[in-house]
C-alpha cells in the first residue's frame, strides 16, 4: 500500500471499463502497486494530514537558493552523517524542496517552533534512522539559537553516545528534545547461544514488554516513534533472536505477527496510561533504502547519484510494516487517542542521492559496506521534520500559543 496516492476523476464509460483491466494486469507485472491508488488504507479521519493538505503526496523540486537550514558545522551532529566533511563533493542534494501537490508546505520557522514549545518535551524513540531525523530537528531549531551554550545534553553525555538516551535541553525554553535507542521498539534480550530444538537461540525479541526507560516516554508532549529496518529475516531470527511472549519463547512466530504484536504493546500501553492524556504520538512509516545492485552485505552502492528519481519506475514495494503501523493509529485514534502518522515513505522513495554511500564516518574500513539506508545531514530527514512542523500547525495550533 502506498499512502500517498491519488486517482484522477475517470468521466467515460469507457475508462471506467478499461482502466481496472489495466490496473489489475500492471499490478501483477511490477513492484509498484497502483490498486492502492483507487484503495487508499485510511479514511480521512485516520489520517496524518489535515482535511486541507495531504502533505506527503507531491514531488521534489529543485531551488537553487536553498541549502538546508543549517550547515554540518552543527555540534549536534553524528560524524557518519557529516556527508561533505566525509569526502562528498556534490552539493545537488541539499538543493531539493519537497511541493505537496495542490497546496503549500509552511515554512519551517524555527523560532516560532521554539517559542510554541516552551516548557515542553519532545522525545523520539526508534533505531538509528529515528536518531537521523532526531539530531536534524535538533540542528534546525538550534540555528536560531544565539547563544550555543544554552543549549546543552541534560547529562552531560557526548552527542557520540549511541546506547540508552540522550536529551538536549533548549534553556531559553525550557524545551528538551529526546532521543531513545530502541531499534525494534519492545526489549531486546541478549544472551549466549543457547542449543533449542528449533535452532540455535542467541536473544529473544519480547513483544509484549517495552524498554526500562519507556516510563521516560510518557508525559512527553509530542512522541514520535519509528520502527522497520530491524524487522526483517536477517535482523531476527537469522540472528537467533525469536519472540518471546510472557515467558515463553514462540518458535513459530513469524515476524509479521511479532511486528503487530508489538505495535499493540504500544497501542496497549499509551491508551492505558493516563500521561499521554494530552500527548500527540506519531508513528513515523518507513524510510525506504537505496541498494543498488545489492544489499548492505552483498555490496549493494548508491554512489554518484546526485539526483532524485524522476519517477516511480525504480520504486520498491512498499514495506508490509506500514500497514500495521497505519492499522494502529486507526485504532488509538478510534479510542480518542491524538495519534497520527508521519508519512515520508513516498517522499522518501524518490532520494537515492541523499545517502552518505561511501562517505561514512572516519575510520571506516576502505571495503566496508556503503551506506545507502542513513542520510547526510543537512538532507532528507530535514523535509521528514517539515512535514511534522506543517502537520502540528495543521491540527489547529496555529491557533494556540502552544504546540
């Protein structure tokens, strides 16, 4: 399913005969699935974006006078993601715009985002593609910031502190910004290898049981959480981890069931706690990967691409965990839950230049794998942060004096 999609009016009998004949015969011949444009997941209700705006179906445009909103100077910035400092020397990528179709994208103000986020907590919780999107927002609302001492790690800890959390604290607003590692979203147990009937058993992946520091989650204001580049075969149970449920260990869970099992933990555990009272939770979808001619571990590359594709062609299917993930904020919206989707997977299908490639961080092996599933910074993740800006103003608090 693609949640982007939109159907132009079909007025002839004609078309109206010919075009599902056609639509059925291309679905079964390619990976890019139109059906889903006549059979959209959500109603409108469901979905992230307002009645007015569908703000993640639109395409990218190119501006010359646009260079991101912040420069790799920034201090908050993990050194894999510093793309030029790494040897990148093409700058196209950071000169494209995201143009929703029919309307326009507010533009990102980064003090006025401050200032609607005074005395809150905004906190991100997922894998090292959340952590992207986490240190590019941190990046742009620090732009603003005169004095760089006021804002600073509430711990003390490194910005190259990969376990555990992070939070930075925007004193003049008594804002902080949040950052949990928690790549499959529920507890990850990890053990010696351990002989089971079923195989050889090196962790078990408990879907019903959320991280130690999930209590840190609630209460925050605004909570975006994603998931999906660990929930594959060779993440999981090619690893040896298997699912645990209570206290026993599933061997014939499959990682569809695993996946939806701990969508409603989190569906569970949000509805039942009264913190989240006044909280907005977005499920970002997935940001897809660019392997050409290959994976992470086949030597798959997306060196010298400079530019987006110019169209759907080289799309792959969209991911099956985006269909979980909309099927939850269906459900904590029909019990009054304030919970949305975050929709960059369409968006985000078009940008195989934006990936560091071989530019990764220094001291790096020369043969190790490129990286085509992270972005550089400035880049994509600054348009996925866009989105949510627009969509928090779209929810009516541009009439509010908060987010």
């Amino acid at each position: 399913m693609h949640f982007h999609k939109e159907i132009k009016p079909i007025v002839t009998f004609s078309l109206i005969f010919l075009v599902p004949i056609f639509l059925l015969i291309f679905h079964f011949q390619t990976s890019f699935n139109p059906l889903t444009f006549l059979h959209p997941f959500f109603d409108s209700k469901a979905n992230l974006e307002s009645d007015f705006c569908d703000y993640s179906n639109g395409k990218w445009v190119w501006d010359a006078s646009f260079d991101g909103w912040y420069t790799e100077s920034c201090r908050f910035l993990d050194p894999g993601f510093q793309c030029k400092k790494n040897g990148r020397n093409d700058t196209r990528f950071l000169h494209w715009r995201w143009k929703p179709h029919g309307c326009d994208l507010p533009r990102f103000n980064a003090k006025e985002m401050l200032e609607r986020s005074r005395n809150k907590r905004i906190v991100f919780v997922g894998d090292s593609i959340g952590r992207n999107q986490w240190e590019s927002i941190v990046c742009m609302l620090s732009s603003s910031i005169s004095n760089p001492s006021n804002i600073y790690e509430q711990f003390g800890n490194p910005i190259s502190k990969h376990r555990g959390f992070l939070s930075m604290v925007f004193k003049d607003y008594n804002l902080t910004m949040e950052y949990y590692r928690a790549p499959q979203i529920v507890v990850v147990d990890r053990f010696p290898p351990r002989n089971m009937s079923f195989g050889v058993m090196r962790g078990a992946i408990r879907v019903d049981k959320l991280p130690r520091f999930a209590h840190r989650w609630a209460g925050a204001d605004i909570l975006v959480l994603n998931s999906g580049h660990w929930w594959n075969i060779d993440k999981t149970l090619k690893l040896g981890h298997y699912f645990q449920v209570g206290q026993a260990i599933n061997e014939t869970m499959d990682i569809k069931e695993a996946f939806q099992r701990s969508m409603d933990t989190i569906k569970s555990w949000a509805l039942n706690n009264p913190k989240f009272s006044k909280s907005h939770i977005f499920l970002r979808s997935y940001a897809p990967s660019h392997f050409i001619n290959g994976t992470w571990k086949t030597h798959g590359t997306c060196a010298f691409e400079s530019d987006p594709y110019d169209d759907t062609n080289n799309f792959q299917p969209e991911s099956w965990t985006n269909q979980i993930v909309a099927s939850t904020i269906k459900d904590m919206r029909n019990h009054g839950m304030r919970a949305s989707i975050l929709n960059v997977t369409y968006m985000t299908e078009f940008r195989k230049d934006g990936h560091p490639s071989a530019h990764r961080e220094p001291g790096m092996p020369p043969h190790a794998p490129e990286d085509c599933s992270h972005w550089c910074l400035p880049g994509v993740p600054d348009a996925w942060n866009e989105l949510l800006y627009a969509n928090l103003l779209s929810f009516g608090s541009d009439k509010a004096t908060t987010l």
